[in-house]
C-alpha cells in the first residue's frame, strides 16, 4: 500500500517525501508546481502534476495505486496575499479539501494527515498555545485552514474518514546535506531573508518593529525545524494505522526566539555580520505565538531533535549557500 503525498514539492512536502522514503514507505506524490518544485521530488517516486481541485486526476491517481493514506500539504500559505485576495485561499485551500474528500470517499481511504496552521488562532488568548484554546483567525489564509479542518470532523464522521491535524507553529531548515531546502518565489519567511543577507542578495534584515511587550521588544515565535516536523507526520500516519482517532496536535518547540535571537543565532551559524535595521510593525503580527505541543509529545511520542536555533538555521544554510537562487541554481 502507498501513501499519497499532497503538495510533496512543496517545501514541507518534499521534506516528508524524502523522510518517509528514508524510513521504507511506499510513496505517490501530486502537485500542482505552482509553488512546488519538480526536482525537489525524487526521480524515482511515481510523480502526478495536478492539481487537488481537479476531481478526475484525483480519481485516476487513486485508481492507479493502492492509497491507504493522503497526506495533504496542498495550499495557499501566505498571510499577506489571504488578505489581498481572500477567493484565491477559500477556492484553492477549502474548495480543495472538499475535491480531495470527495475522491477519498468514491475511492474508500480512510486516513488523512492534515497541514494546518497556528493562524487558525489569531491572536492567542493565553501563552503557551493549546489545542483546546480559542479560534479566531485574523486573516482569511488562517480562517481557511480553520473551515478544512471543521470540513474534516464533518466528513469523517459520516465517512469513516479519521484524520490528524498538525497545527504548525513556525517552521526552519533544511535537510542537513544541503540537497533540498525552502525555496519560495516571493520570500516572507524570517530565516530565508536573514539568510539572503550573507548571500549578498538583501543589504540588511528589517526586524518588523521592536516595541513588542518582550523582553527585546521584537516578536517571538516558535521554531521547529522541517524534519521535525516531517518525523511528526509520519508519527500522526502511524496513530491513525494503530486506530487513533481523529485528533488536533500542535507542533512546536515549546520555546520561543525573538526576531533579534534568530539574527544572533544566524550571525553565528553563517560567521558573519548580517546588518540589521528597525523597520515599523507588520500589520496583523501578534507579539508572542509560543505552542503547548505536550499532546504530540505524549500521544504521538514525537520529539524534536534538532532544537538549537543555530543548527536550525545552519542548515538552511548549507542549502542556501550551496543553491543561492534555490531549485533555479
Ligand atoms: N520578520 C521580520 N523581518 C522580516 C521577516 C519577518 O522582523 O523581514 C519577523 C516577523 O515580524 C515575525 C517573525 O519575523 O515576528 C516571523 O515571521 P515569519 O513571516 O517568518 O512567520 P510568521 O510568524 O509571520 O508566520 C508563521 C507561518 C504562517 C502562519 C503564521 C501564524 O509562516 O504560515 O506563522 O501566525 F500563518
């Protein structure tokens, strides 16, 4: 039996591709290219380009190998452009958990491992973050991972489908040999623009505001590096093969970096200055998201390994160094 990954080009996805293969899993992998990478995806892995809104490729890719499991990274990501064109989130991220949930049940699989996001929070009642703690997006690209999760609960009970949420919190890295990375056309992530700075592609880092109730006034967030994150998604596929029910787990590290701590601990990971200059807020950043992530720990058994923030951003590093314009080098 195989697992269907997906979005497994994407940069998460291609990191859980490449984790599951080393651990002796039977893998298809589907994506759009969107945003995804064709050679992020070995060779060797039976590849579909299309898209999960389109229900005949979703039925033919079923028909043509024995899924026993989706892992489903397919989305819209960046909390900026859900404001600007909100449509674009609703019809690729919900209208495409419908279309793949549609396909699953025709096709009778009943397990799904879902990408969701510590957006579907907003700003945070109480830190550190539970499971069990309100849900108020703040941006449509939040509300859409929110409304694919309730749509899961939903169909899963009529269809006998059980299904784990991973709410990510914020994710870094790369596969520690340099061979595939994070590679987004248009950058908002704070590691890879810390990074573009010793790359000589960016002259300094703006830290988006330092006047944060923190203790350095900039924003603090919780880091958790891709394999991680990988590891936990093949953990959440074991607990639905062993029976688990359907169930919510945050990934984080429990431990939260301010925006200046990740400069000081890249300045060290790369052995270079990385300038630096305080730019205003960004609208919409809470202060302080930092997971309660003890129920993957004590139902799954995950446990993140590489928790140094200089080994995180180390070897992202070793990938952006070694491919300064990404799959494109
Ligand atoms: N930051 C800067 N300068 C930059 C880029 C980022 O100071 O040039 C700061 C941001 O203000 C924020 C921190 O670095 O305080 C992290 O920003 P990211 O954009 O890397 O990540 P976010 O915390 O904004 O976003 C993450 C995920 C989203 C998810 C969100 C939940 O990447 O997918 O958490 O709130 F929606």
């Amino acid at each position: 039996m195989a697992v269907l990954i997906c979005g497994g080009a994407g940069y998460i996805g291609s990191h859980s591709v490449k984790y599951f293969l080393e651990r002796g899993e039977d893998v298809v992998v589907l994506d759009n290219l969107l945003t995804g990478h064709r050679s992020a995806v070995p060779e060797s892995v039976p590849f579909y380009e299309a898209d999960v809104r389109d229900a005949r490729a979703m039925d033919a890719v079923f028909a043509a190998h024995p899924i026993e499991a989706v892992i489903h990274f397919c989305a819209c990501s960046l909390v900026g452009e859900s404001v600007e064109e909100p449509l674009k989130y609703f019809n690729n991220n919900v209208y495409g958990m419908q279309v793949l949930m549609e396909s699953m049940v025709r096709a009778g699989v009943t397990r799904l491992v879902f990408s969701s996001s510590a957006a579907v929070y907003g700003e945070p009642e109480r830190v550190p973050i539970r499971e069990e703690d309100e849900t108020v997006p703040t941006n449509p690209y939040g509300e859409s991972k929110l409304m694919m999760e309730r749509m899961m609960r939903w169909v899963g009970q009529r269809h006998g489908i059980r299904y784990v949420s991973l709410r990510y919190f914020n994710v870094a890295g790369a596969w520690e040999d340099g061979s595939i990375g994070e590679d987004h056309r248009n950058e908002t992530h704070l590691v890879p623009i810390i990074l573009q700075v010793p790359l000589k592609q960016r002259s300094h880092l703006t830290v988006f505001g330092d006047d944060y109730p923190t203790p350095d006034g900039s924003c603090i967030r919780d880091y958790v590096h891709v394999k991680d994150l990988a590891d936990a998604h093949l953990l959440a596929l074991n607990y639905l093969r062993n029976g688990g029910e359907s169930e919510i787990f945050n990934l984080g590290s429990g431990e939260g970096y301010s925006v200046k701590e990740m400069l000081t601990a890249a300045r060290a990971a790369t052995g270079q200055d990385i300038p630096v200059r305080i730019g205003p807020r960004r609208v919409g950043d809470p202060a302080r998201l930092v997971a309660e992530s003890q129920r993957a720990r004590r139902v799954l058994g995950w446990m993140p390994r590489i928790t140094r923030m200089e080994d995180i951003i180390a070897s992202a590093w070793n990938w952006h160094r070694s491919h300064p314009e990404g799959y494109g080098s």
